[in-house]
C-alpha cells in the first residue's frame, strides 16, 4: 500500500510539475536551445530541397531527370556504389577479424593494437591517401623503387592511382569503426554456448564459426552498412587518388559542379540521391543492431573464455601488424620522411636531412600561418560551443522538460544523415543570400562544423546524464535553485568526464574535416585540411607533411589528455 501511495504521490508531483513547467524563469534558455538546433539542421537541408525542386518557372523536376540520365552522373553514382560495397566488405573482414581475435583470444600486445587501430581511426582519410601517393605511386613511389631496385624490373608494382588502389586507402581507414563495433559486441557475448559447442565435439574454430560468428552477425552487418556510408561519403581520398584517373564519385561529382560556371542547381539535386541514400541505410542499420540478441545470450553477460591461439600466435600477429603497417607505420614514416628531406624521393641520409620545410610551413608559406589560426579557433570555439549546445539539448531531452522535447534527439542526431558535402551545398545555399550572408567568412565553416559534429556531441552527453539520477537535481531545487543552476552546480560536475570526452571529439573531428571544408572555405578561411588539398596539386610534399604530422601531433596529445583524465577508453567511447 506505501508503494502505491508513494507511486501516486509522485505521479501527482509529477503532474503538478507538468504544468508549471512553463513558468520556468530558466524555461527561455532550453526553448532558445532547442530552436537554434531546428534552425541549424533545417535551413541546410531547406535550401537543398528548395534549389533542385524550383526554379524561376516554378515547380521542376527537370534536375533529378538529368541526374538520372546524364552519361557523367550515373557513372559517379555506380563508381560509387562499387567503391563503398568493396570497402564495406574489406572494413567487415579486417575490422571484424582483429576485433575477434583482440577480444576472443589469448594475442598478446592487445592494449598497444588497439592503440595503433586508434591511430588509424584519427588519422584523416584524405592524409592516409596522401601517404599512399608517395608510397605507391606509379613513378617515384616509395615501395615501386624499392621493387625496381631488387627486381630490376623498370615496370611499377604498385599504381594508387586506380580504383582498387582507391578501394584499397579508403578501407584502411573505415575498418576502425567496424573494429570498434565488433569489439563492443564480442565482449558482450557469453561462453556458455561456445562451451556447449565444445561439449558437443566442436573445435575452437568450428565454435567461433558456428556459434560466436552468428551471434556477432547484426554488428557485422551494421558494421557493414557504417563502412559503406563512411566511404560513401569521403571526399578527399576520392578526390586526390580518382581524379588523377578520371575516376569521379558522388562527391567529387558535386565538387565539380561548384567549379566555374558553379551549377547550385545541379549540385543540389545530385546530393538528394547521396541523403536519402544515407538515411535509408542508417534506418536498416538501426533495425539491425536494435535486436540486439548477441547482448543477452546466457546467463553471465559479459563472461567469456579466450581462445588460446598457441602455435598459431606468431603468424596472427604478423597479419595483425601487417593490417597495422598499412594504416599507421608506413603512411607515419612517409610522412616524417616526407617532413625531414630535402627530396623525400632519396632515402632520408645525413645529406638529405633538413629542417627547413618546418621553417617554410610555420614561416614562410603563405598561407599556413592563417590556416592553422583558423583551424584551431574553429576548432576550439566549436568544441566549447557545441559541448555546451549539446549539454542542453541532451539534457531537455533526457529530462524531457517539456512537451515534444524527445523529439529534439532527431534533429540532434539528423547530421548522421547528411554528408558532410551535402550539408555545405545547403550551407552554401542557405547563407549566400540576405539576410544572412556568411559565404566568405570563417563564421560559414564554423555553421557547418557546429551542424556536423552535433551528433557527437549530444550522444555523448546524453549517455552521460542517463547515468546521473535526477533526485540529485531535485535535492537542489528543494532549496531554491533553479535548473539551470542545478545543471550548472550539480548535474555538469558529476558528468564533467563525458562532456570533456564530447569537447575532444568534437575538436578532433573539427580539424581533420575536409569535405565541407572544400566547399565553404574562403581565401581568408582556409584551414590546414583545405590548404593540404590545395599543396597537393604544387607537388608541396614538405609543407603537407608539416601540416600533416601537426593535425596528427594534436589529436593525439588531446586523446591522451582525456583517456588520463577521464580513464576511460576513447574507442570504446566514440562509438
């Protein structure tokens, strides 16, 4: 009877609440907040619609008949298409492989592979392509001498610049995410059915194929999906490895029309087919992974057996590293390399040793010092602007503080859908045009870092409140603090890890993006991803290097910072 009593009382409390909720003198600052995030993944994605469906004539569906007709489109969009279902599959075997084996078995060196996965998961895509330009480029190429030099061959071994050259970088820097996700579920698992496998006569490799593999398989499959969208979406590496083939994608596709004469109209319409694309897939990958029947199989959660490797040990960690090479080692020492030669084609003697391209990226060329002022400004002023902006949406929504407030986690999570070129050619659209002209300043890149980095930001922290019970709240307000003191008091220290997680990842991502970058940038605006796009094209291999190893440096120093203050592991909590 207490139970029901205290039950109705709260209802009753809660009742009373619902309708006062309203007379919150901090009631302006969450409405503020959760109409400035309708208005930042809106007036995008408006535009976008706006321009491919009307022109002066009125209504048209003209654009989307040529998107669909036109020889050039439909050649991007089935390059694509090939690129991202290969690197998908690649992503899932490796990613889902050395994520089974860092889990499931007795490797050894665990903690420094998922440090070095870690490495591949920071480093940018269209840096990684860079890399692999001077290590396999079908003239100066790094490891094509080295074939010429023992085979004697004057024929190159290796060309990056082809698709499956292209298949190739683009995986190497998707399979992180899919290795995070299977890491995730494979500790998950219990044993109990992989023992009674083994009872039954199994072997270890028959178990993990029978048994854990079909347990595992939604993960792979969102894994799957994850690695198609993310390709589906870069820019750099397409652009710096296909276009030198005359390979276009989707995206290079759009850059292209933003070329003189720009053609808004076109570019416009060939990025719906790209969103739809992405919220489709992102809808099936929720339906898969929202069963999530491999989390409650047998009765120990998360208690499992490793399998011991034993004779096998020495050859899966040559394979383990052998992946790891091909991500971290050899594109990181191309690039040091590349920073530290006179000529990064001659092998790195005392002779060929300098630090001059140092002086001339941070001294001498034009345009670095700008860059990396703007880099790091928005940088900082995204991840403290955007932190706090998805601090108070996720806790609206958590808390749900007033009617329809659930309904803002769609809106902060949208961005997940949108391209990150697409969202500039609706930026573009949108803020070229009275009353809000931003095109040519860097408060147009800070928009679109802010709109595209949200759902980092707000998944982040609103797993973070979910962890913190709201009574504690109430205890302050019994004495006559308001909400927003109350998050600011009590609610905000207690969460102070996870939002400094959010800030970080929100930093890291704002600095290595490229694609929307590529279309908003002004020759005031530039930052270090656009200036190193810009230096490719001068054969500036020093200074990109420079810059390179700078935007590497830095993410790495901030990961750190927050896995020693936070404890915690930043792969594991990015995803």
């Amino acid at each position: 009877m207490a139970t029901t009593q205290t039950g109705t009382l709260d209802r009753a409390g809660h009742t009373v609440w619902s309708g006062l909720r309203f007379k919150d003198p901090t009631f302006p600052v969450w409405l503020g907040a959760a109409l400035l995030l309708v208005f930042l993944m809106l007036l995008p994605l408006g535009a976008i619609f706006r321009t491919s469906l009307w022109d002066e004539t009125g209504f048209t569906v003209t654009r989307y008949l040529e998107v669909f007709t036109n020889e050039q489109f439909l050649k991007a969009i089935w390059n694509t298409l090939i690129i991202s279902t290969w690197v998908g599959a690649i992503s899932v075997v490796i990613g889902g492989l050395l994520a089974w084996l860092v889990t499931r078995t007795d490797l050894p060196w665990k903690k420094p592979i998922r440090a070095l996965v870690m490495a591949s998961f920071v480093t940018p895509p269209f840096l990684g392509a860079f890399a692999w330009t001077l290590l396999a480029g079908p003239n100066a190429g790094s490891l094509n001498k080295l074939y010429r030099a023992i085979t004697g061959s004057e024929e190159a071994l290796f060309n990056i610049f082809t698709m499956p050259g292209l298949i190739f970088v683009m995986a190497l820097y998707s399979f992180p995410y899919v290795f995070s996700m299977i890491a995730n579920v494979c500790e998950l698992i219990s044993s109990d059915l992989e023992d009674a496998a083994e009872i039954l006569g199994a072997n270890k490799w028959r178990t993990a194929w029978t048994v854990t593999l079909p347990l595992a398989l939604p993960a792979l499959i969102g894994g799957f999906i994850l690695a198609f969208l993310h390709s589906l979406s870069l820019f750099g590496a397409p652009a710096i490895l296909g276009l030198p083939a005359g390979l276009h994608t989707i995206t290079t596709q759009i850059w292209a029309l933003f070329q003189y004469p720009p053609r808004l109209d076109m570019a416009a319409a060939f990025s719906v087919p790209l969103l739809l694309a992405t919220m489709g897939l992102i809808a099936v990958q929720k339906k898969i992974l929202g069963r999530k029947g491999y989390s409650t199989v047998g009765g120990k959660g998360a208690q499992k057996r490793l399998i011991r490797l034993g004779w096998g040990r020495v050859p899966v960690l040559l394979f383990v590293f052998g992946i790891l090479s091909l991500s971290v080692f050899l594109p990181y020492w191309i690039l040091l390399k590349g920073a530290l030669s006179q000529a990064w084609a001659l092998p790195l003697t005392w002779d060929n040793f300098t630090l001059k391209n140092l002086s001339f990226a941070f001294f001498e060329y034009g345009d670095t010092q700008l860059a990396i002022y703007n880099t790091f400004k928005l940088g900082i002023l995204t991840a403290t602007l955007g932190t706090l902006l998805a601090t108070l949406i996720a806790y609206i929504t958590n808390r749900n503080l007033f009617r329809g407030a659930r309904y803002l986690s769609f809106f902060a999570l949208a961005p997940l859908v949108i391209p990150g070129i697409v969202l500039a050619v609706g930026l573009f659209i949108a803020y070229t045009r009275p009353p809000l002209v931003l095109y040519g300043t860097v408060w147009i890149l800070f928009v679109a870092y802010l709109t595209k980095e949200m759902p980092i930001g707000f998944s982040q922290a609103e797993s973070t409140f979910r962890s913190i019970h709201p009574e504690l709240e109430d205890a302050s307000r019994i004495i006559g603090a308001n909400r927003l003191t109350s998050l600011k008091d009590i609610t905000a220290p207690l969460a102070r890890s996870g939002l400094i997680a959010a800030w970080s990842f929100i930093f890291i991502g704002v600095i290595r993006e490229l694609s929307a970058s590529i279309l908003l940038f002004a020759p005031k605006s530039k930052v270090v991803s656009v200036v190193i796009f810009d230096l490719k094209e001068e054969g500036q291999v020093g200074v990109i290097a420079v810059l390179g190893i700078l935007l590497l440096a830095v993410s790495f120093v901030v990961i750190l910072g927050v896995q020693w203050f936070a404890g915690r592991d930043v792969v594991a909590t990015r995803e």
